[in-house]
C-alpha cells in the first residue's frame, strides 16, 4: 500500500494545497506593483487549524520564486535579538559581496577560522536591525527583487520586540525599500497587537481573516491528493468528506488521513471509510482545537457560549441573553468579545453561530 499522502499535523505543508489561489495572487500582484502597495503589509488571523502557517509558507514561495530574499523571524521571546545577532548577519554574510571579501582577506589571516569567526567578522553584533535590513534591501534592489519578512504566532512575540521590528520595518518603507512583511497568529494576540501604541505599522497593515475553505476546494484537494497517491476516492466518500470537514483545512487532512487508513488494502476509499473517522474527527478537534483555543477564554464568554451550544443551529442573541438572565446589551458586549476571538461569527440579523467546526459539540460535552 502506498504511504499515506495527507498529514493531519500543525505547521506542515499539505501534498496537495486546497483553495487560497486570490490571496496568493494577490500578493504576487504586490510583489510586482512596487513600494506602497497595500498588500505588502500583511496581517492574518484565524484560529488554530485554519492554515495560517501553510499560507505563510506559501507566500515565501511566491516570493522567493521572485527571486526576493526572506526573512522568517524567529518565534517566540528574543525575536528582535535573535535576528539582529545572528540571523540577519549570518544572511548577509552569504548574500553581500562586501563581507565576501572581507571573509577571504579573513580567512587568509586565520586560516582555520570557522565559518561563524568569519561572519563575525564581516557583520559585527553593532549593527541595528534596520541598517542590516537597509542594506539587504539595496543588495535585492540591485537584482531587481526585495526582502520579504515573515512572523508566525504573532502572538507569542513580546509586544515591545514587534515594536521594535515595526519601527525598523516603518523606516524602510519611508525611505521606499523593496520590503514585505506578513504577520500571522490568533484572533486575540493580534487584536491585542493593534491596541499597543509603537505598532503602528502593523495598523495599516491588510487585516486578513483566514476563512474556511468552499466545498469545492475541499472536494478538489481530496481527490488530488488520494490520486496523486495512486489511489482513488468515491464520489460518495468525497461527499461525505465535504461535510464533516465543514472547509477547515486541519479536518481535510484529519478525515483524508483516517478513511485512508480505513480502506486497508483497498484501492478505493469508499463512503464507510469515511463515515468511521467520525468519531476521532471529534475527539482530535476537541483536544488540539477547541480545549486551546477556550483556555484563557473568560467564564462570562464561556457562559455565552455553553449558552450557544443548547441550539442545533445559529442561535438568536436575544434569546441567549433570556438565557443567561442578563440584559441585551450586556449579551451584546460579550458577543462582540467573541466574534473578536472568531470563536463565533454573526450570520443573519439577530443570529451568531459557532465559528468552529464540532465546537458545539465539544461544549456539550464538557458541560458547564
Ligand atoms: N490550503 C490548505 N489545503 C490543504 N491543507 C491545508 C491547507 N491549509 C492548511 N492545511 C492543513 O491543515 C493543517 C493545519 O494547517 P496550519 O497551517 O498548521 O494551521 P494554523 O497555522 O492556522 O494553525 C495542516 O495539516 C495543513 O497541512
Ligand atoms: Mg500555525
């Protein structure tokens, strides 16, 4: 039997990538337009699963095909320091003609001097994230390309680092670099972001809400993906597989990995293959999803939510708020709190829905 082709992993790029085509064009479209074009600053938020990582790997691609240098920050605490002590430097010692030659003068002189003695060399620790950012920029303007910065978990940087980054990235875009920036990370971290003062660069930047994936796209990508794999997918299973996968990119790996399983030895995954991930669908999307993603959700939200959770579908905000026994316009601020976190979304006057798929069931569940 052939390895299975889907990856039902956080962070890892699918065999076969389902929809995202406009946003991908519409940076390459960026990409050429020049200095100031709005999509060239971009933020993108969503929750865990919904691709965000894949789509920024995605822009790199785009990017480096350009022939533009990129810069993925490192995650997490350190980030500015990081990448102004080592990242940046150990970039520019390959790409610079100028530390090229002082490498080979260096290493005439120290004739076992190791590579990082010799990047040292060439781009001393004092030089500020700007001036290494301005000077990679010109290299790239001198081939006709430019440098593309890229953060993942936005919201697991410091805020006074994104500061910092901002300024040195606002300053090459006054003095009209040929520089990108892409930001992703979760609802909350990102809102929190937009509050602080220092970040205004990220402010102006294109807002992006990464949204599900049609029906189509789904149907598309499974079928690829099983018959690149040299298998083949019923049109009934594919069916099926639209529906639990409700188009959110994590569940078209889960439901495409599982009834690849279950077919065995078969050539064809079938309809029953698919209807037998049910069960793991719900449990892997409550453990790596939703129990995350409510951790540091407030009990009043969450109360409005388990509140939710007793419709079948879309819930009338006035009658969660008869529920809960508190005034209209309480419910409603605590509405808007949890659209800001895109657990839920409105859908209709008067009518919000969960935002994720099988959150419903995963608040019945875990009860009140
Ligand atoms: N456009 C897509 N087409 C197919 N699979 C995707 C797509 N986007 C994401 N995935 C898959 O979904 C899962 C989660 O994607 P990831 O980018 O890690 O999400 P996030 O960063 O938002 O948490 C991965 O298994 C990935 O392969
Ligand atoms: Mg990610």
């Amino acid at each position: 039997m052939p390895g299975n082709p889907f990856r039902p992993s956080f962070g890892t790029s699918p065999r076969v990538l389902a929809g995202r085509a406009g946003l991908l064009d519409e940076f390459d479209v960026a990409l050429d337009e020049g200095p100031g074009s709005p999509m060239r600053s971009i933020l993108i938020s969503g929750p865990r699963g919904m691709g965000k990582t894949v789509v920024l790997n995605e822009l790199e691609d785009r990017a480096r095909t350009r022939g533009w240098h990129v810069v993925r920050l490192p995650e997490g605490p350190g980030m500015v320091e990081e990448t102004e002590q080592s990242l940046l430097p150990g970039l520019l010692a390959r790409v610079d003609p100028a530390a090229e030659q002082r490498r080979v003068t260096g290493g005439g002189i120290h004739a076992v001097g190791s590579i990082s003695t010799e990047i040292d060399h060439a781009y001393p620790h004092t030089q500020s994230l700007t001036a290494m950012l301005a000077r990679l920029a010109t290299l790239a303007a001198e081939r006709g390309t430019g440098v593309l910065l890229t953060l993942d978990e936005v919201q697991s940087v410091e805020v006074a680092e994104v500061s910092r980054l901002a300024s040195a990235y606002q300053h090459l875009l006054r003095d009209d670099h040929e520089i990108a920036f892409v930001g992703a990370g979760l609802p909350v971290g990102i809102a929190t972001l937009l509050k602080q003062r220092g970040t205004t660069f990220l402010r102006r930047a294109e807002r992006l809400q990464l949204g599900p994936l049609d029906e189509a796209e789904v149907a598309d990508a499974a079928v690829r993906t099983v018959r690149a794999a040299g298998r083949v997918i019923s049109p009934e299973a594919v069916r099926l597989l639209v529906r639990i996968a409700h188009g959110y990119p994590y569940l078209l790996q889960l439901v495409g990995y599982h009834a690849w399983r279950a077919a065995g030895t078969d050539e064809v995954i079938t309809e029953r293959d698919v209807e037998r991930t049910r069960e793991v669908v719900v449990d892997r999307m409550s453990r790596l999803v939703h129990t995350p993603a409510l951790l540091d959700v407030p009990p009043g939200q969450l109360d409005y939510l388990h509140a939710m959770a007793q419709d079948d579908g879309p819930s009338a905000t006035g009658l969660v708020a008869e529920r809960l026994g508190v005034s209209r316009q309480h419910a409603n601020v605590v509405r808007t709190r949890l659209i800001a976190r895109e657990l839920i979304a409105p859908v209709g006057h008067g009518l919000v829905d969960v935002a994720l798929p099988y959150l419903r069931e995963h608040l019945r569940r875990v009860g009140e």
